[in-house]
C-alpha cells in the first residue's frame, strides 16, 4: 500500500512495516527503547491522517479545503482532535534539520491543544542528548519519519485493530528482548482473547481491570463485542447504532505503559477511562461516598507472585481483604480479592495467576493463608472454573498459568469446571503458541459444560472440600496416557501436588491413630 493510502494495511505488511522502522533506530537505542520512539509517532501519524480526512469532509460540505481548514482552525470541534500546522505529518516529512526539536514540539503542540492526550502523546523527548550528543541523530530520526510515512493511517485505510496491533507488535518483539519483566505488563494475544471469549461481554456491559497494562485484556473485550455484535461488512468493524458499545476501565501504575494504554483506547475509538496509580494502595474508582466501584465484568493479569507488604492489606479502608491476609511474597489472592470486591452483583471475572495459586497449601500440615483464602471463595461457591493453560506462552517465565474464573451469581451453583489445556499448544519459537483452533476447543468445552476424558472434569464443591481445597487441574483431568513427555515445569507442579496429597495422608493417618489412642 502507497502512502496515499491504496488499500487497507493487512497484519503481515504492519508488522514489516514496524520492523522496518524499528530497524532505522536499532544503533543507539536498545530493544525496549524501540516502541519509546515509534508508538508515539505511529499515533501521531494516525492522528495526522484523521485529521486530513475530517477536513476533506468538511470540504465536501464548504467547497473547497482552504476554506475547510480556515473553518476548523475557528472551530476546534468539528474534529475528533485537533492537530496544528506544525504538528501535522506533511510538514513534519518535510524537516531535514533539527528534527529531534521538531517532532519533541509537535507532539507537545498536540498535547497542549487535546488536554486528554496530556501524558499520552507526549512523553518522549526525542531531541534528548547524553554526554552532549543526541540519543538518536538526525539522519536515523529521518529514516524513521521517512518509513513511518510509507502508509496512510486514515479513516478508510486501516482498521482501528489493526493500528492497535501495531502496539501489540512492538510490545511482543519489547517483551522478547526483555525477558523477564516484559511479562509484567505484555499478556500474550491470544489468553486475552481466550479470557475475552469465556466472559463474553455484552453491549454497554462495564468492564475494568485493575492492572491494565497496555489495554490489552480490555480491548480484547471490546472486540470480542464487535465480533459477535458488529457489523461484518463494515469495514471499521463499528457497532451498529441501536448496540450500546462496552465502558471500560484500567488503573495502571507504570507511567510509560500508562500512555500506551491510553494511546491504544484511543486508537480502538474506545469508551475508556484509564488511571494512572497502584491500585492495591490506592484504587482509582471509587464512588462519592468512597466506596470502591462495581463493574460487570473484570479481567486481568497481575505480576505473578508479586511482593506486597501485609501492612497494604492491613491498612486497607476498603475492605477488600476481609477473607484472609496474603503472604507479602505473592500477592496472587490479594488480587483476587480486590477484583472480587470490585464485581456487581450477578458479576464476572477472569484472572490469569501462577498455577501453583490454586493448590499451594492444600494437603499441608498446619495453616496455609493461601489455603484458607481459597477455602472461603469456593465455600461461598464463587470459583466457577480453572482453565489450565500450556507451558511457555508468557514472557516472564516458561511455567505454566491459569485462567481463573469467578461468578457471584453462578448459573449452575455447586459445579466447577475444570479444564486441562496444557496440552493444547503448538510449538513455537521463543514461545509456544495457542492457536484459535486450540482457543475454540477450549471455550467448546467450557459452553458444554460436561466431562471430557483428558480434557476437563465437572466436579462438586463438595469434590473440591473433598481434596482440601486444591483447585489445580491436573488433580481432576489425567492426561492421556499416550500424550507427550511432560515438561521439567509440568512435572515439578504434579510432584508438589503428589507431596501434598502425601502430607494430607500421613495428616489423617496420625488423626486416625490418636483417635484410636495408639500414640
């Protein structure tokens, strides 16, 4: 496709597209500074396109572009946003020197013009220097204008998706040369659709994650809506007018993902609201009495195992934590609380965790937190189903997670589903991959809502009390006996699981014999 825009941009020509433009910057600035630069230029660009395109609107109904542009330069809300001369692309494409000062002013014009894109579009400053020279030169931010030119951006050019994998693009590509913290903030594409799938959004539902990272989860949700509620021959996928669309809400507490997840709504044309802020010690969305808001459904994917001090939970003026006080060193059930304390009644919501967050403690002798907070939510019968997923999709760790997903109106009440994936998977390179094949036989599964031998187990409550609360499962679903080798990983959490079960024995052995006064 021409810069003049000759077709829509399909998701292979994006991605060579960003790859290209990540390569004009690959000298001086390290992998992860890569979507630093470029993401804020790819809105700006989209944004440039948009406002081209709203101009010759106006033309059409003025008669002619100068007049149009005179209109709107008196009337800034006649377009989405408003960009001024010095920040639109023409003349940005046409600067050869001290180009580093003129993209820092213009995304600063932007700003200043669209208080809503404060802190969003404006947190690089791309004229930056060390030990007295320019982090990235001219020439290099040149070839990066000049490639980032190569495609029209507008309203009839790219779907508002597509754009947004441009952000998922570059953060996968950050995540893998990151390693280990990518993950914090990175969930691969296809569990969030996984996760936006089992909920099922529904129009003008609100949706909330409280630690949204790049938006990722929620604009799944959103084009999940648009998938089963859009019209398909509509080629920005928009909702048909009678539908309300879905409100959403993410509290973020890194700052520079905080503007990539408002970069992004804005991309999707989202109803969002996006805080900045930590929302274990001060949650954003609160009423005016200060009560913590409810939502519909809640979706996300806290940093596994994360260090929280128990004075957070202690302090808390919200009670959020009132079924148990997790360890400092994995703040895994804390999550859950809030986000359980953050659901309207009849809500829903999916959370990714750490496998072992749903059997560590079970089968041990003597008190477990983690346990005893497990045990209050299915005695309250709010855990609706465990999905265990494959090894090695996330980037901060090979092992294997879960989607867990609770419901404080269950439809069938004293059932769990428990469905073992973990063999679900195709092999990638550096991770695997779970494909929308695998994704479909999953959420398959989980609508029927039966049994399926080594695949998934419909067990009681009374199952779950039964095995002392260990939810994981590989305890319900043996694989198949002819399936593949299991990894170091998968081997390690059965082993503990067998450790555990053999503490419970030896556990009610020793109660057995003090009964019978034999000690």
């Amino acid at each position: 496709m021409s810069a003049e825009g000759n077709g829509t941009l399909d998701v292979r020509a994006l991605e060579t597209w960003l790859w290209e433009a990540a390569c004009q910057i690959r000298g001086p600035l390290d992998a992860p500074k890569f979507k630093d630069y470029i993401l804020p230029l790819v809105f700006l660009k989209r944004l440039s396109d948009v406002f081209d395109d709203e101009v010759q609107r106006v033309a059409e109904e003025v008669g002619d572009l100068e007049t149009a542009r005179d209109i709107i330069d008196q009337d800034h809300g006649l377009v989405r946003f408003y960009l001024p001369a010095e920040s639109r692309w023409p003349s940005i494409a046409l600067t050869t020197t001290g180009l580093g000062e003129v993209l820092t002013d213009a995304v600063r014009a932007v700003a200043r013009q669209n208080p809503r894109l404060q802190g969003v579009i404006d947190t690089v400053d791309f004229n930056a220097t060390t030990a007295g020279q320019p982090i990235v030169d001219n020439d290099r931010l040149a070839a990066l204008v000049k490639t980032l030119g190569q495609h029209r951006l507008g309203l009839n050019d790219v779907q508002p998706d597509l754009l947004g994998r441009a952000y998922e693009y570059l953060l996968r590509k950050f995540a893998e040369g990151q390693g280990q913290s990518a993950g914090e903030f990175y969930t691969p594409a296809e569990v969030a659709r996984l996760m936006a799938r089992v909920l099922d959004p529904q129009p003008g539902m609100t949706v909330y994650d409280p630690c949204c990272g790049s938006a990722g989860l929620l604009i799944k949700c959103h084009l999940r809506l648009l998938e089963t509620q859009g019209k398909a021959v509509n080629t920005h996928r928009e909702l048909p007018a009678a539908i309300a669309p879905l409100k959403l809400f993410g509290q973020e507490i890194n700052p520079s993902t905080f503007a990539i997840s408002r970069m992004n709504a804005f991309l999707h044309d989202m109803d969002a609201e996006i805080a900045l802020g930590d929302t274990m010690r001060n949650p954003a969305f609160t009423d005016r009495l200060g009560h913590l808001r409810q939502f519909d459904l809640v979706t996300a994917n806290p940093m596994w195992n994360q260090d929280i001090p128990e004075d957070v939970y202690r302090n808390d003026t919200l009670d959020r934590f009132g079924r148990g006080i997790p360890l400092s060193s994995t703040a895994d059930w804390g999550w859950v609380q809030h986000m359980v304390a953050s659901l309207s009644p009849g809500g829903r919501m999916a959370i990714v965790l750490d496998a072992g967050a749903v059997s560590r403690g079970s089968g041990s002798r003597g008190s477990n937190r983690e346990r005893e907070i497990r045990k209050s939510f299915v005695d309250d019968d709010l855990i609706e189903g465990v999905i265990l997923l494959p090894e090695n999709l996330f980037y901060n760790t090979p092992a294997p997670g879960i989607v867990m997903i609770l419901n404080t109106s269950k439809v069938r009440p004293g059932e769990i589903m428990l469905i073992n994936a973990s063999l679900l998977f195709t092999k990638g390179r550096p991770k695997n991959e779970l494909t929308e094949d695998h994704m479909t036989e999953v959420v398959e599964l989980w609508n029927k809502w039966e049994s399926v031998d080594h695949r998934c187990a419909l067990v009681k409550t009374s199952d779950v009390v039964e095995n002392d609360y260990n939810l994981a499962p590989t305890r319900y679903v043996p694989v198949s006996p002819d399936a593949e080798v299991l990894s170091l990983e998968a081997a390690v959490m059965l082993f503990r699981e067998a450790e555990d079960e053999r503490e419970q024995a030896d556990k009610e052995l020793w109660e057995l014999i003090a009964e019978l006064g034999l000690e």
